[in-house]
C-alpha cells in the first residue's frame, strides 16, 4: 500500500462512508479529495476540521507536512460537479 493509500484510509475510517482520494508530487505536501453524505448539512470549514482531524497525528509529527483539500462534497454534490461515481 502506497503512502497516498495509507492516508486515504486512514480519512475513510475517520469519516463515515467516505470515499477518499489523496495525492502527491513531493512525499510531504499533500492534496485530498473526499465525498461522504456524512458533509451533509456542514459547512466548508467544518468539511476541512473532518479530513485535518483523520490526519491530525500525521500533520502533528511532520509526516504530513501540508495537507490541502481538494474537494469535500457529499455524493449529490459530487455527481451535481461532475464526479465519477
């Protein structure tokens, strides 16, 4: 399992039914991509909290050391935009 896979999981397991992409081009700064019905009535900044929170040890210890978030929608959301299903 890659270290983008081990993160992915990592926010799938915090997050109910959440399905997560994570990239890299570095090994260090990261970019996230996440849909979960559990963002459903959450705004942007509560949306960000849940991923940051799935990562947080990681993002404490500077394994992680910048994490940005892609996208953060719900199922309809991302099929509203366009998303795979």
């Amino acid at each position: 399992m890659t270290q983008t896979d081990e993160y992915a999981r990592e926010i799938e397991k915090h997050i109910p039914e959440a399905r997560a992409t994570v990239a890299t081009e570095d090994g260090v700064h990261f970019t996230a991509t996440v849909v979960s019905d559990a963002f459903e009535g959450k705004n942007l900044l509560t949306r960000h909290r849940m991923v940051n929170a799935a990562l947080k040890d990681r993002i404490a210890s500077g394994e992680i050391h910048a994490l940005a978030i892609g996208r953060v929608c719900t199922s309809a959301e991302w099929q509203e935009k366009g998303g795979e299903s």
